[in-house]
C-alpha cells in the first residue's frame, strides 16, 4: 500500500463520515418539520425517500435544494469516486 492510496480512502473514509452526519441532519430536519421519519431504517430509506423530501420541502420553503441536499450527494460521490481510486492506486 503506498502513500498516494492511504490518502485517497482517508478521504474516502472523511466523506462517508460527512455523507452519514448530513443524512442524520436530513432526517431530524424531515423530523422538525412533521413528517414521520424511520431512523431504524435510515440507511435504505435516505436515497429513495427522505432526500427527495428533503429537496422538495426546502424548495417549497426557499425555491432551492437545501444545503443538506448538496452535502449529501457531493460526500457520497465523493467517497466513491476517491474509494475506488484508492484501491486502484492498493494494488500497484
């Protein structure tokens, strides 16, 4: 393993983290605002409900996607994008 695919997953690690802390944040603002969030079931139901909800009731609010929406997406493309550069880079 060398330097350049440590520093690649530790990004990757971040960004899961980031991802995960902005779906919590989601989910407690879904909450706030009265609808019925399922937080045993969070990691299924965050990319096929509660995100959309999430984009749909702050662009009623504001007229654009939340912050929340942003962090969200950019985290988890990110995690994957440097994750699988990282184990690219493992395996030379």
């Amino acid at each position: 393993m060398n330097t350049l695919s440590i520093i690649f997953l530790s990004i990757a690690i971040v960004s899961v983290i980031c991802g995960v802390v902005s779906a919590v944040l989601i989910a407690a603002t879904l909450q706030k605002r009265g609808i019925k969030v399922n937080w045993i079931w969070l990691r299924l139901l965050i990319l096929s409900k509660y995100l959309d909800q999430y984009r749909d009731v702050t662009r009623q609010e504001t007229g654009r996607p939340g912050p929340l929406f942003y962090s969200y997406i950019i985290a988890m493309n990110l995690a994957l994008l440097t994750g699988i550069a990282g184990f690219i880079f493992w395996s030379k």
